[in-house]
C-alpha cells in the first residue's frame, strides 16, 4: 500500500483517469485525490473542502449495504458537471480534497466508531481550515463525528441540523450506539444540548410516541414536513440556522436520505411514501451551506444495492454539491 | 383447522409472534387476530375496527395479483409505528382486530362475489359497532361490500366518496361484474344513488367518453385532478363530504390505488403518469376517517407483485393508518 | 414486402388488428397506419397528423436503446383512450396516420441522418399540411428534422420551444453531430437563428459553464426550472410561445425526456433528481399544441430498456397525446 | 372489427408488418395471418399447422399472468430464424398459420372453457389436417382442449405426453376445474385413460403423496426427473411415444413450463430448483413432433410478466419451434 | 411478550394460521412452533428435528442482508409439500419443531456470537436427541455453533463436511471471527482437527493461495467442483461421509450457499459463475441426511433481498428438505 | 491528461488504489496500469499480456451498451483472487498490464474501426511479445483487430477460434461492418481464410440457412452445441487447436459471449435458451490459452446494462482469467 498521511484511512479505493473533457468538466476530474510519496507531505492549505467516507453500516437495526456508498457516490460523480446552473455557481471556486474511507473493522463496531471519532480530530488537527463533508454509512456514525470535533474543540457549541424522517433519539440501553441513537448519544454524553437539535423533516408512523416526549424533554426542536410545507421546507430550515447561529459556534449538518419519498430515495432502506422531494432537500442544504456557522456536514443511509436506475445515489451526489454551492455563494457573499 | 367464529372467513393466513418493542410498538403488535377455542365465543365489544382481507381479483380486466396484496399489507405492517408524528396521534386508542380473508373459489367468480357480499353482512350482523376496513382484492369487490351494507341496513341511504382514475361505469353486460364496472353495478341494481357517488381524482387518458356521458346521465358528481388541484385536493375532499353527510346515512369510502401517481404507485397495475401525490392521498383519506358519516372503506387494486422496493404497499399501509389516524381524531372530537 | 408510398421510410413493423372496444376506444385502435396496394396511391388530405418514428441511437454520446422507443410507443397506444378527461377533448376529431420508421443503416450514422432530413422534406412535398409528430431516437434527429424543414420551406424563420436538461450547444467538431449538439448545430449552420431558441428546463449539474456562456453570446433564450417554478411552467411556456409566435413562422417543439425527473422518468438515460414534474411536461405541451405557429415537434431520449413499470414510455405517449389535446383545441378555437 | 371466420376467435391483436430480411427469414415472417374480407373464404388447405392463442390465466390456483403469453410469444418470434442449425431442417417447409385468440370472458370461467371446447372442434371440423398448437394460458385448457378433440373425434383413444413439475390430479371438487386437475378431469369425465397418461418430470416437494397414490390407483404412468436422467431424459420420452403409439389413435403433447428449473424459466409462477434443463426440454418436444401419432400439443403456465430477461418466452418459442423440427423430420421421414 | 422456554431466544416472529390443504400438505402446516404458557413446560420427546434460526450477518465481509434468511426460508415453506416425489418419501414421519430465532444484539458482534454458542449448549442440554437444523445467517456462525455442540459434548470428536466455494480459512488476526474465518477458528481453536475437515464444491478464482497452503498443513481434505465432478459430486460425498464416520463422534454438515452457481443461487452474495448445479447439491444434502454420523446442519450466506423471483430461497429451502429426506431414510434403514 | 505512450488510447477510466490484502491478492491489484511522465518511456520488456479495452456497440445491429463492457470488467476483477483453485495456478506468474481503451468516435464509426485496427498494429510494432487480450465492445471490433494482426504481420497465415452462437457470416452489403459480419469481413478481405476458421458453439435458430451454406462454400468449419457434447466441448475445442496449430501461424480466439445460455450470460444481448454453460466455456478458454499457436484473443457482445446479478461480467472476467491459467500452464509446460 502506498504512504498515506492519516494513519486511520484507506486512500480512495480508486483514482479517476479519464481524459478531461475541456467542454465539460466533471466533477470526477475536479476533486483531487492524494499521490503522497514517502517522506512527503501534504500542502493541506489548498483545500477547501475535504470529503471523508465512512463505509460503516454493520451497526445499522437493519440490513444495510451503506457501507458501499462512499465508492457508489465517487463513480457518480462523472454525471455531474461543475456548473450549477440554476445558481449560476462554478465549484471550481472551491479546492476540494478527497481523503478516502476511515478503516473499518469487520467484527469488532466499536473499533469502528473509535476510528470514525479519531479521524475527525485528525482533520481537525491537521487542517482545522478545511470543512469536512463526509459520506456514509449509516447515521450511527454522526454520533462519533461530532464527538470528534467536540474533542478537538472542547469549547465549542455545537448545534445539530439533521434532516431526517426520524428523531434517532432511542435509547443506546438495548442495542449500543446503533443508527437509531446518535442524537441521544450526543445529548446524554453532553456533546450537544438538546435545545441546540433542530429535526425537519419528521412524517408518517415512523417515530414511537415516547421518543416525542423524550425529544420534547431534553427541548430538541423539530418540525414535522406537513407543518413544514406550510411556510415552505427552505423557509424552515433558514430560520433554524438563524437561531443555531445565535447560540452556537458550530452547526454540524446531518442528512439522512430516509428524509426523502421513497419514489426519489429509493435506495434509502428507510424511506416510505410521504417523504420529502428532492427540490425541497437540495434548496435546504444549499441554504445550509451558504450559513457561515455550518462548518461540517455527513450524507448518511443511502443503501446502493438497493436503488433503482441510480436515482437516490445521484440524489445523493446532487445534495453534496448543493451543500457545495452553498459554501461558494458563501465565499462569495 | 382451527375453528373460526366466521363460515366464510379464513384466519389471517398468519400471526405475528415478535417480542413487543417497548420502546417503539409497531402496528402488527398492535392489531389483533383471534385465536378462538373451541366452544368459545368472541366479545366483539373490544373492537371499533374489523380488518377484512378480500383476497380476489381473477375479477380484474387485466391480469392481476391484488389477490396477494391483504397478506401483503399485513406483512408490511412491521414497518409502521402506532404514532402519527404529523398529527400527534396515537393509533392505539383504537382497538383493531384483523378477522382475516373472505374465503375464495377458483373458478367460480360469482361464488367469490357472493361470500364477500355475505361476509359484510355477517360483519354488519354480529358487530355492527365495528367499523369495517377491506384490504382488496379489484374492485369488483366494492360493488359486494357496499350490496351487503345494504342487505344489513335496508333503510339507508348509502354515498359513494371513490378516489379513483377511473369511473368504474363500464357495463356488466359484456364482461359481468368486473373491476371496471362496481359503481354501475351498484347504480343499476338500486343499490345507490347516481347522485350520491363523488369521484374525485379522474385525471388523463383513462375514461371513454362514454362513460363520462354516463356519468353525467346518472348523475355522478367528479372532480378531476387538474380540477382538484386548484382548490386543494383536501379541500374538494372536504366540500364532498359534506355534501354527503348532508343526504346519506352511510358514506362508504373506496380508494382505488391506481388514482396514484406510476412513479408513487408502481405495484398499482393502471396507475399512470399524471396521478395523486401521495401526500395527496393520505390527506384525502385522513378526513375521509375524521367524517362521522363515513362507516366503512376499502383500498383496491394494488399488485404488490409489480411493486418496486414496496413503495406501494407501504402507501397502502399509510392509507389505511391515515384512515385510522382520522378515526382517532373523530373519537377525540 | 408490401409497396409502400415513401422510399425512405418502412411501415410500422407490427400492426393492431385487435377488435374494437366498443365503450373504451383506444389510441391504438384510432390511429391508421397505411396498406397500399401496388399501383395504389394514398389520399393524404385525410390526415392531420402523421406520426414518424425514427429508430436512431447511436448518435447518442453514452449508450441509449432510444431506437427501441418508437416501437414501445406504438406497443404502449393501447393502454391509452382518445378522451382526455381532465380537458373534455376527444382526439378522433383528429386524423392521424402512422407512418412507420425511417430508415436506418447499422453502420453509416451520416446516412442516417441523411434519411432523416429527407423524410422531412418528403413530408413537408406529399402533404405539407399534415403536422409531423416524430418520435425518436436520440436528440441529434432534431438537426436533422429542422434542417429538412427549412429544405422545404427556406424562406421560413423557425423558431425552437425546447424542453430540456441540457442546451445540446456542444461543439460538434469533436463528436460530430451528436444528441449533445442539435441546436448548436442548427444555429451554426444558420438554420435557425440563437435568439429564436426558447430552452425551458435546465436544472442542476448538467451543463457546463462554457454552454452557457455561448448561449449567451448566440441568444438563446432559457428559464431554469427553478426559475420556471416561480411564475409557473405553464405560464413561462406561454410567454415563449407568445414572443416566438411575433417573431417567426413556425415554432418546433422538441421534448427530451430526460427534462423529467428520474423518479417519473426512469428510462430517459441522463434523467435526474430535481428535474420536471410530469403534470409540469404535459401542461406545457398541451399550451404548445393550442398554439396556432407549432406545426411539427418530437419527443427524444426515451430509452424503453432501461424504464421501470413502463413509467417513462407511458409518459411518452401522454406527452403525445397532450399536445394532441392541444391540436384539437387550437382547431375549435 | 374485421370480418373473422371463426366466431368464437379474435384475430391476432397486431399483424408483423416488418419488411423481410432477406438474408435472415425470422420466424415472425413466416408465419401467416389471415386477412379475410367479407365474403371471402379461407382456403385452409395450405396449411399444416395453426397456432391457437388461449390468453387464459384466471383459473389458476396462484396469481398468474400467463393470459398474457400469447402475445408475449408472438412478440418474440422475431428473435428466432427459421432455421434449426444443430439439425438442418428449415422451418418453411411447413405452412403455418395464426388464427388468433380464443375469447375470453372477465368474471364467467366456465363461458371461457367452453370457448376453448368449441375452438379445437371448430379447428378439427373446419380444417382436421391442420395440426393445432396452443398457446396457453394455463394449464386448465388442456383439458378443454382434449375434450374438444374427443367431441369431434369421439372414436378415436387418445394418449397424453406430459411435460411437467406436477401431477395436475387434483380433485375438481374443492376449486373446480383450475389448473391442478386438467389430467383427472380427463380422466373422471372418461375422456382419456389414466394408463394413457404419461408424466416425464415430476420432481421435488411439488406433489402430495395423495396425488401419486391417485395416479398408482389410475395408472398413471410417471418417470421423475431423478429417474429420466438415468436414462436420459430423451431416451425416456421416446420410449414413452412407442408406448403409447401403441395403444391410442392421437397423441396429444402438454408441456407445462415449470417442469423446467426456475433458472432457465424464471417466468413460469410454479417453476423451482431441481427442474429441467431447457436442453433436455428442446430434445423432447422435438422428438414428440417426429412422432406420427402426435396430432397436437399446447404449451402453458408461462407468466411473462414475471419473466427475467425474456429467457422464459424466448424458451417457450424454442419449445414451439422444436417441436416443429420435428414435424418436418416426421413429414421427410 | 409470550413466555418462553429460551432465555436467549425470541419465538418465529411469525406462526402460519392457514386453513390445514387436506390434499396437499404443506410444510408450513406440518413444522410446529411452540405455544407455551406461563408455568408449561414443553415434552421435547416428541421431536427429532429442531430447527434454529440465525439472523446474523454483520460479521459478514461483505455486505450482506442473510440476517433476513430465516423468515424468507419460513415464508417459502409454503411452496413445498411434505412428500419428496423423487424419492417416494414423506416428511411427515419426522416431527420438527421451529424454535425461532436466536437473540442478536445491534452493534455487539461479540455477544451475538456467545448467544449462538449458548444456543447449541442449551439445545444440547434439553433436548440432546433433536437434531439442530440451523438456517444462517453468515457463515460465521459456524463456528460458534460447533463450539457450543464440543462445549455440551467435550469428549466427542468432531467432523466437518463442508460445501462451500471457499475455505473459510482465513486468519481471525486482522478482522476477527468473520465469515471467512469459521472453520480455521475451529481448527486454531482446537475444537476440530484439521484432518476432520472435508470441503467439496472449491472452484475457480475465489481462494487465496495461502489458503490451500494452510489447508495442506493442517490436512484439510477438500475436492475442487471439477475433480468432484470426474467421479460424480454424489460419491465424493459419500466418500467424504465413510471416511469420516470412521474416525469422529459426530459430522456437522454445513452448507455455504455461495458453493451454487450464480444461476441458480443468484441470492448468495459471493456465489459465481462455475459453482455447483442445485441437483448436485440436493443429492449431496440428502447423502448427509441419510448418514448416521451426521447430527447437525447449517445453511449459510443467504441473502434474500439480492434474490431473483425467489429461486435461491427456494433451493434453500429445499436443501433443507432434501436432508429431512436423508433423515427419513436413515429412519428406515 | 496525462502523457500517454499511445497517440490513440486512452487510459483506464479509473485505477485502482486500494491497500492491498496480503492474504488475498486480488486481479486488481495485480494488473498494473501505466502511469508515464512527460519524457519517460516505458520498458515493454516486463509485460506478458496487454489489455486492451475497445468500448465499441454502435456498430450492433441491435442496441447494446456492449460499449460499458471494459470499464464494468475491470470493476468486477476485485471479485476474483489471482489463484486458479482446480488448476493450482497462481496468474502472478504473468505479468499484465491494463492498456486502457481505444479512443472512440461518436458519429463516425469508421473512424471508430480505423482506430482499432491501429492500435493493435501499434501493440504489434512496439511490442510484439506482448499478448494482446482484448476486451470489447461488439463483434465488430474483431474483423479490426485481425486486420491490424495482419497489417502488423502480413506474412503470417492467421486462423481464427470462434465461440459463437452466430457465425457471424453476413454480408456487408447492406449494413456495413456491422457486429453480424466479422468473419465474413475477414474472409472476403482475404486477411484469412475461410477455412482457418472454426466456430463451435452454433445452436438453435440463430442462424439463417443462406449463411451455413455461405459457411460451406468458404470451407468455415463448425461444430454445432449438440454435436460438440456428444465427444465433449473441451475435446472439440482440442481437436480445432491442433488442426489449427497444423496449418496457421498465429490462432485468434475470440468468444462472443452471446454463445452462453442465457440463464448463465443475461447480459450478452443475443444469449439464448439452449446456449453454452459456463464451465463448458472456461475449459475451452483455458485450452486454448494453453496452446502456443493462440497468440491473441478478444472477449465481445457483453451489455452490462442489462446484466442480472453480475452474473455475465463475472463470467466476462472469469473467461479471461481461465484464458491465462492456461497461459501459466503453456509457459510452464
């Protein structure tokens, strides 16, 4: 295996190679990857952005082949140009790094998530300048990401904006830290604070009852699709990054592809008629992206063994460079 | 065999045996099915609602296997918490008893027809409190269910609330009792009123005129889904039951799922591009459940052979949990 | 094989030969096809319509069974009726023949698209006053169905509604006239002039930066789909229509199916999330079809092997029959 | 609709209509349909065999869409050359024609077997020379259709050669005559003897014991598959076709498509593991056709809606086909 | 949740209800579970066959979803009678009890493999003379399971015969008991020895070399796919049986689906092109069966969401069968 | 891009960077694909075996993403260990390396053919001792490469293996060099002649008659699939490699995969019922990669669009890998 600088990560499992067409860049011929030879290091001031994949879902309640979303979104980004056209945006604005997967352990789950932890504060360390955008995986592993750069900023608020048909706020008693958990794990470790959690996207039968009242107790916020639809989804989640903004030092992002119908997330192992439509998610990361105290952002539960004619997976690419256009209208601004 | 306190029905061909999640009770959980012993009788008192499953659609124009689709939904159930996160409605203040399938014949359609019809009857007779909810099966099978209501309360006046693509005017005579022809069936035989029918959701290429001149004929209220669309689908919705509530005794509700949109309801054998959203639908059904006048529903023509990653099954199940979700919100009121 | 009145094109290879429904007729039951006798020629004033396939695809930058298509139109006509229901339109107030297909050569792509060109000259000679609906094919035919327009017609200005993901403004010197490049194509070779092409649909990641910096410079007028959402398709389709109707003689409408989203059409290869909704696509064809200076249009990109539950052919043929809808409203206007 | 000369037939739904290929006559181009006008009469003299389409599929026990198969046939004769290499025998040395559809009723079973009852004696009446070759639906037919050839042959003795997974003995008293008991409807209506009966392919748990005690009682002669092979499957068949040449006047052959594995007929709904290879299927049928004595054969239980790739049509046209390869070898014999 | 008799057991999650086919006996109607109330105890004397479900595959290399297996090959069991026609054999002489799943913990992979060995010690302890029947699961499993027969019997010796594309040889150092890993976890663990290893069914390129090599050291006996074939798979088998009943106590018969070809086991996720036929495998099964030595099996690697319309849940299930089919006759010998 | 030592290649797509598994080396990690600076040369010496990707389907006469077929080889080799379980072969012995694809035309499809004639000219001229293995694209490409085999060494007598189900023998009058016309294209140039070629694997009705008799006038031999198992495939294929050997100087395999049957090649769009099985094709493969005379081969006709499960491309990947087992085994003989 070549030298690679962070000793937790695999490099990408493959290089892009094609010609460039100078007619159309793609965005497989825009984000680099590392060639690092031994003894050299990495100009990390370059980059701008740094896409980390987590191919983690051995911890999901159900079978979940998450795990090959990470691979399954970097051989879609060849559909994909750079060029945003309905914003009039080019993310060749941005210098964007892709580190390659954190290392996971077939057995042994809480290894895993400990290195899903140290590889944050790793790129925390390293490039503190650089915001993560990191590819799942199940959502367990938002739980061990924002514990990371808890770690590696102890003084830090942290506010959450998770985009999600669940609360995942069962408890970790019964089954460890699982995909159900990661925002009670935060808030009962003391990483977040409940009233700093801001759920859009909640719908349908999908919560028990009792994870309503617990949600209510510890004062997460959330608002449910139909109420959100009232004001407009985008109109929602910008007035949930105000108020984050107010209190917190960093908004971490948090998009679990369950939050869409099932006629457009498909590949998502949760999703279920009455979800959310790909317009309304792409605007909401967009927003999220473009809000100054967004520092961080994951993209979990896309199974891509079960999508069909690549719909969710390319959903997926689409929600990752609407975050991105976001983050240039930001420079911009 | 064991022994069943119905002639003509079958047990639900299974029963549910997980342990309960505690923490999340999920709607098979929550369902009962009857485990009679012999020499027993049942206290029908328990239940507000009968879960019927109508297992026939050799009936149907075009090959179908809707026949599979009660098992289906059971299976499905698993899935679906009791809560309604969108209402703040806990379905378990509602007790439901699954009574299992109308026992079916082969080769003998009319027979099938028959103990359909019987099968309401017997509901109407033995538990008449009972709200019945009838999980098709074709169509056909609404022309039945709503000529037992009739056999069982002679005196009322029956309304019609079909959320459909099609009429369902053909004539019986060329093919008999169809799945195209239920609501002339029931015109025609006295059963009901022309002008009681309300059929909202009739959209495209689908109808001959000729039905549409019917239809006018017999007085038929519809609304097209373009139509709809203007004022609200629930809006339209509403303003036709309360039309209904105002003339009839009984609104019986039939959901066709083929009124979906193909790229929402793959596993509905007509469903076309052009349909129902889902969240259409369930808001449509919601404040069919909510309507005191409305006694009685059935969900049809759903394939889940041609279904592609359940979606269609799952929007039958929260068809059916919307329903309910409007029953609670009725009892509550 | 039979004597056929067109030396370039072949009949349809199959025929409907079913009885007639009397209460439901149907599209294919509706539409002619020709059977000419030696010696026999056709009386074309019968017609308004006449429906060309052309069964071309490998002109198609990444792989495409869009040559399938015409065939899985024609297969799909029978799940259709002649009444629009949602408009109270009849189409058998239109005549309508089925050409065939024009023929293709397995290897020589500029012969290809010779044929075309010719077809449509050879249509717009034997009966120009029959409206040509082409069904494709990739969208390089276009090129190649204006041009042989304006070779019969040269004094015309023609102006272009295009329904589109894409421009199709690449440069044609690296691939030669491929579906990436018609309208470049058109305007380079002064057929039709960059400020009478009206583009409604671009969305997302699609195009490249340099696309949109040479429609700039040739004039092509655009609406993104978001922009688009904002008045309403329908309205932004009629304002183009408006401003070409002052401006040229005849207005083409080329339809690419991928300007739909992929969950609603499946089978158009380069669909994605976040494109048009089909409710979108068939009301603006419909105001096209109304529209008295639209007197030829195609439907391109549709690839029948890759579509799920027919959704996207079934799609294909409603977008043929909504502007038909429309044809026989700008008649009774 | 065209003027017919059969009543109790539709013609077939779509007419080939391809220009020949020179180089490679494809089947779809060989076989005749008939165009009769009013007045005419068809001269049936020409022909040797005619393809009976029985698009049937209510009467079966499980689901099925094999009322579909039919047409899916038809459709994909154009896949095939006339041509069996691996025995040099050209089909065209056969006059083929395809009379069309038996027709069907949607809710009256019985009206539709007594069509199919009609049609083999209107065929043996109008035309005894003609071999007839059914195109099911499922397996019901066979038993109206050797009732039909018993009516109008009443003298003759007529033998079975069945192909298949399963016994077909059911009990007609449960269920009627559905597609489990089309042999013991033979035999208990007297027109076949149970000894006349021979089964090659039974195999697996797809029999109950019951079943094989009837068929010992009746004298069903049977060879599981296990059994075949020892010999050969070949072998086994040819030996049952001198048997039964023996002792009756006509052979009549059924193969039902699950008697092959699930991997080679992914579309026939009762196909499983253990089953025939399509090899061993193609060699018996063909030496069926070789036989003088078999006067007639259907092919059934073939839902191709179901199907993967169209392995299981495409091998249901292979069947037919090397069945008449063997006609030809019987005819050059 | 019910009473029952197993700490470490959850019930089948599901109980067939169905109506008893008088005609037909099902295995589904003749596999019992167990309804035991508070205070009851079960007479376990009446069964010989328990059978175990795993629903483990988090420890699988690659992502699988064999955790769904058992209630995929409980669903099936309604396609099979109990009566093997190939070998004249009912099933119904054995009593078999289903005793349902083993308890697995979300992200503990290490407690979900100790409940599997308890499992074995528990059923070893109450019921010593049933033979375990366990349906996977991943094949790590294994060697829990055997760990937990040599815990409950220490004094025996152990044989495995192993029917497997694989070695699962692979070291436990870098990714622990895994599904690659069983049987030298076995070995290393000195449960077994590695001369009491027989694997058939080895093909292709889907084995290390230094697999072989430590296969050769610690004598593992193994035939590859194309040498079992020159003798027959069947007498390899039977070999493999009398050398090991010679030397061991006890053959534990475990079968990785993936050892099917991919045509015919298209649902277990590393099975390839050039595997073993499923007659091959069913004849192998049924030999186990038939061998006095032989006292517990596994079924692994199954993976029922990747299925194509069943046909690896099916030869799974009639893997199952055929060893009851062995057992029957080792019964009467 | 990159310097490239081929004016006319591209690169791989992607390369492959995954660490390495020392327990399991696996294809990927063991092709090597050039990575050459600006200035450097490469040492050819190294190589034993030049992979050579042609993404070519236009020129199909049906449609085909045959053209996707290298890149989805190459994504598929990390499925496979370099080790030759049955043959005790480790491929390691050779060296490979992945040359990338030919560039290819969109519209210009002599263009196309042109190219891939020079490129194997060019493998040819810069190193000759390399074999090239090369991996198509459609059966068009092989008239291409053998006329570069030719061009490159015009002196040699060149003899071609077929494994075909087609012979691939038509004219090019009417469709140019399409993917039906290969061989005849090579015969009729006279860069072989007819009877250097031998084709085995002919079955069914594929084939029109006029081409067997084209194929005996030219003296092609063939062996159809019936025919080939009565002695054995790999006897057949034995028998044409040592008459072959007897009179060519060079021996050209190549293997449409169309060949196959379709349950085990979905994904080769014309495989049939009734074709070859896999382990008849990997045998013959691996003789002829053992024979000294076979000096180049090429794998053709795999749509990996179409492909179920993978099934084919894994058969596409284990045909090459059987291919240099055999190679192992000709240098070491």
């Amino acid at each position: 295996m070549r030298n690679y600088p962070y000793p937790l990560l695999n490099p990408p499992s493959f290089r892009w190679n094609a010609p460039k067409d100078v007619q159309e860049p793609k965005v497989h011929e825009w984000i680099q990857t590392l060639d690092v030879k031994e003894g050299e290091t990495v100009d990390w001031s370059h980059f701008d952005v740094a896409i980390l994949g987590v191919p983690l879902s051995r911890s999901s309640i159900s079978a979940s082949a998450a795990s090959e979303n990470p691979d399954a979104i970097r051989r879609a980004w060849k559909y994909f140009t750079t060029y945003n056209m309905e914003e009039d945006v080019d993310l060749t604005a941005l210098k964007v790094v892709d580190l390659g997967d954190v290392r996971q352990h077939v057995t042994d789950i809480p290894a895993c998530h400990r290195h899903i932890q140290e590889a944050m504060v790793a790129m925390r360390t390293h490039h503190p300048h650089t915001l993560p955008l990191v590819i799942g995986g199940d959502h367990s592993i938002t739980a061990m990401l924002v514990k990371g750069w808890k770690e590696a900023h102890p003084d830090e608020r942290i506010g959450i904006l998770q985009l999600d048909t669940h609360f995942d706020l069962r408890s970790l008693e019964d089954n460890g830290p699982s995909n159900g958990t990661p925002i009670r794990n935060l808030i009962e470790s003391g990483t977040i604070r409940g009233e700093d959690v801001y759920n859009i996207g909640l719908h349908g039968f999908f919560n028990a009852k009792s994870l309503k009242v617990y949600a209510d107790e510890v004062g997460v916020h959330y608002v449910t699709l139909k109420e959100a639809r009232k004001k407009g989804v985008a109109q929602v989640v910008q007035d949930a990054l105000q108020q984050l903004s107010q209190k917190v030092d960093t908004i971490y992002l948090t998009v679990d592809m369950d939050v869409l119908d099932i006629s457009v997330g498909p590949g998502a192992p949760a999703a279920t008629p009455g979800g959310m439509r790909t317009d309304e998610l792409f605007e909401a990361v967009l927003l999220a992206g473009a809000c100054p105290k967004v520092k961080a952002m994951d993209l979990v539960c896309l199974d891509p063994y079960r999508d069909v004619e690549q719909a969710t997976v390319k959903a997926g690419v689409h929600v990752m460079l609407s975050f991105l256009t976001g983050l240039v209208k930001r420079k911009n601004a």
